[in-house]
C-alpha cells in the first residue's frame, strides 16, 4: 500500500481495527465491524466519520465572491456569512467538474468543500478562472474533517462544551470550542440524518476524534457512509455525477441560478434544460430478488436503456435500491425496468426519492 | 494475523470454501476468515439441485452490503442440497459460517479432490500469506 495517503486520523483507524481501502488516493477506513450496524448507529444514535480526505479551497479578496459565483451554479453573492450551500462547479460543456458546499466565512472569504477525488482537479479550475484578487488557496492538507452524524450529534457536543447548538440550524456554521480546542462547526452532512461537520486543524483530529468517541459516537467507515448517502439519495461524485453529467440529468435543477448572473456552463446547462434532457436519473427499488449495483444495465423489453450508477441493500428499509440514468419516460414513480444481475433481468421500480426520509 | 476460528474437522479450498465430508457427499460452506473478510452478508445466489460441478467452476455468488464475490466448487461433484434459509436469513453465513450458514451438499465425483484440499494448517498458512502480501 505504498504512496497511499493518510489522514491525520490513519493511526486510530489502524488502533480500531478497521478494514481499510484506497479511496481517492488516500488509505481510508471502509469499516470498523459491520457496515450494517455502523450504518444504524448513524440513523439512531450517532457515528462519527473520518472525511479529512475531502478537499477545502479557500477564496479570500475583493475578488473572491465574484470569482466564486461564476464558478458556482448555485447564487453566492445572497449567501450569508456563516452559512453554507450545495453547488455545482461546471464546465463550459454544462458537465459538473465536481460537487461542492460552500461556505462563506466573511464578506471577503468563502471556502469550498470539495470531493477528495476532485480536489487537484478543482484547485487547478478554481485558479484557471481566478484572478490574484480572489486568493485562491489550497488548504486540504493542513485542515482535518470529521462528520459526527445521527440524531444524538448535538447532545454529543453539549458533552464536549459546544454551545448554542439549536440555534445553528441545517446549513449553517460557526466558529466553535470543542474539547478544549477551536473547530469550524457546521450543520451539515452527507448521510440523510441530522448531524455536524467538524473543521479542525490536522494536528487537532486525534484528540477530538478520542473526545468524540468517549462521548458515545460511534466510528462508522466509508461503506457505511455510501449507504445512507445512497438512502438519502445525495449523488456521488464518479457515481451520478461526472464531466460529461449535466445537473438537469442528475435533478439538481434546484442547485442552479437560472434567472440572474452568469457561472461557468450556464448556457449549455440551460440549454440543456431547454430543448429536454436525454436521460434522468431515477430511484429504484427491487421488485425481484436481486442486488443492483453500479454499472450493471438497465433493460426495458430486453433492450439496454440506461445504467446504474449507485446500488445496494439499504439496511434501514430492508430493500434492495438504487440510481440509474434512464430516458426520461421511464424515470418517473412507478414506471418499471429491469436491472440486468449477471446477465439475467431482474424486475425493478422507480419510487420517489430521498428513499429514506 | 487477525483472529479466525479455522477448525481441524475441515478441509479448506484456496478461495475460502470450507467441505464436510458426510456419508451423502460434501457439505460446502465459507471460513470463518471469508466471513469476516466480506463483512454482512445480505445475498446468496446458490445452483439448481442436480446440477454437475466441475471442481473450480463458479457455482453462485455471494453479496455483502458493499461486495459481490463468486463462489467456487471445491470438488467435482453434483448439488445434491442446497440451504433454503439462506435466501430469507443470509446473516447465518456471517453468524454461523461452520453451522446454520451451510451453503449446500455435493456428491463427490473423485474423493481424491477432497484429500487435496488443504488442511487446518495449510490454510491458516494460505491466509497469513495472503495478509503478509496485503490482499
């Protein structure tokens, strides 16, 4: 496992006893004992990840909002500070170069947090379309982040000295003490259930990670994050998402500024909007016994319409489900397909999303 | 080396199938060390009863919460049984690998193929070089 990169947490996923795997580049924990019983600790107590492979780009200058609302297709310059949103980065395409949250931490200052794999890639981007103005800045490496998710994340906190965590509401952030040191706290996460994401310097982690885990989180490992992301319907970068994906297809129409200003693929994006898209993306769920999992074809009467692009067992429903590009007629609730398992059709149906709520 | 109960009463193929020799044939299952290295086992797909097994051929699948694996006849034999619970109960493989988590019963074409497989020891030394080696 040589040139595999460790986050600041690598020792204590080794001390855990964790299965680790190469994600994006870095040697990262997949799970500790059970993705299943990880996976419910999430949903009814609260997990703790470790996600200091994510990347963080940090724009501060005259320049910086301006920069970053074109770079976004989600509105900037509204955002206020101490808040976040979910944006897309596109290219002059309407693909999606990658998908970010960003934060605006003044009125000068905003940073974006950015998906491991993407992280060179978007910091070339992000300068290629910034002038010294904005002050672009890679900071990934020095700063940790840990997602400590579930219903019980805030009592976990209060544990641990945070303060005034029912007024930070979904989607918003603030400088915080936590065990004895200052973290960025954020009301955010990628699982479906309420929960916080932690921002500390790298030689931080150690420390909040043991305080953290006394206080009762439980660690929970990359393959436990994919499926409550999955449950929740959140699209992953590589997965529903790519360079060639535009947000129409993917449903992230939302996340997309379509009346004012300007951002980087805003015309084929609109465009794409416009005449129709080819392919959209569609929840399923199994109706035959079979497991779907990424890559596997999408069949409607024998002929290959689509693919999936997520797949699995969603341990809070008991169901197989997952996300696939299909054409547009067929990715509405209740339409029908099949899901080819090693060559066999296996009947399947598009339900509403989020899958778990 | 991680912690795997590996019993003397078996004999074990390179992919991590377990066999039990029987009066009937072989009762087939997965290790211990299988179990744990796929983590919760959430799908079985197992052959048709009467089916002819070539020693080798894959002869169904195995799925976890995040992988697919392949499951290979240990010998030449023809499926004879094949566990039902399994589709309504995968999680015997992961809570009783050696008992409830039985995947299925072969008639042995050849007991020679049986005497070939590996022992206790000769498995335990299978995994330990397959961790030595980071796999």
């Amino acid at each position: 496992m040589t040139g595999l990169q460790r986050t600041p947490l690598h020792e204590a996923h080794i001390a855990l006893g964790a299965r680790m795997v190469p994600f994006a580049g870095f040697d990262m924990p997949v799970q500790y004992d059970s993705i299943k019983e990880e996976h419910a600790a999430v949903r009814q107590t609260a997990g703790l990840f470790d996600v200091s492979h994510m990347g963080q780009i940090h724009f501060a200058g005259p320049e910086a909002v301006a920069t970053v609302e074109r770079l976004l297709t989600c509105h900037v310059a509204s955002l206020r500070v101490g808040r976040v949103r979910y944006g897309l980065l596109c290219n002059e395409e309407g693909g999606v170069v990658d998908d970010v949250t960003v934060y605006r931490t003044g009125e000068d200052s905003l940073f974006l947090c950015v998906n491991a794999a993407n992280v060179e890639k978007d910091y070339r981007w992000c300068v290629r379309h910034a002038s010294e103005a904005a002050g672009v800045r890679n900071r990934s490496a020095e700063t940790a982040l840990l997602a400590l998710q579930g219903p019980d994340s805030a009592t976990i906190l209060a544990k641990l000295g945070a303060v005034a965590l029912d007024e930070m509401r979904r989607f918003r952030f603030a400088d915080a003490e936590l065990a004895g040191g200052k973290v960025v706290l954020s009301r955010t996460g990628y699982t479906g259930s309420d929960g916080f994401e932690i921002y500390a310097p790298a030689g931080a982690a150690m420390g909040l990670w043991q305080a953290l885990t006394d206080a009762g989180a439980r660690p929970c490992g990359l393959g436990a994050r994919d499926t409550l992301r999955l449950e929740a319907a959140l699209p992953l970068y590589g997965h529903e998402l790519d360079d060639s994906t535009s947000p129409i297809e993917a449903r992230l129409d939302r996340f997309v500024k379509f009346e004012a200003g300007g951002f980087i693929g805003a015309e084929a994006v609109r465009r794409c909007a416009k005449a129709g898209p080819k392919r959209l993306l569609a929840g399923f769920e199994m109706v035959g016994r079979g497991i779907a999992r990424a890559g596997y074809p999408i069949a409607k009467e024998g002929e290959t319409v689509g693919a999936v692009t997520s797949g699995g067992p969603s341990p809070t429903l008991g169901k197989s489900i997952g996300l696939g590009y299909v054409p547009p007629a067929l990715a509405e609730p209740g339409q029908g397909f099949d899901i080819v398992v090693r060559g066999k059709p296996v009947a399947a149906r598009v339900i509403e999303t989020p899958f778990v709520h | 080396m991680g912690d795997y109960d590996i019993r003397n009463d078996l004999r074990y193929s390179a992919e991590d199938e377990w066999v039990r020799s029987e009066t009937k044939g072989v009762t087939i299952g997965i290790s211990d060390y299988a179990q744990q290295q796929l983590g919760d086992v959430v799908f079985v797909e197992l052959p048709e009863v009467g089916r002819l097994l070539e020693k080798g051929e894959p002869l169904g699948v195995i799925e976890s919460v995040k992988t697919v694996a392949d499951l290979y006849a240990p010998v030449s034999g023809e499926v004879l049984e094949v566990n039902p619970a399994l589709a309504e109960t995968p999680e015997a493989v992961n809570d009783d690998c050696y008992g409830e988590g039985w995947m299925l019963v072969l008639s042995v074409a050849d007991p020679s193929e049986v005497e070939g497989l590996l022992d206790r020891a000769g498995y335990l030394q299978h995994i330990k070089d397959r961790e030595d080696q980071g796999t």
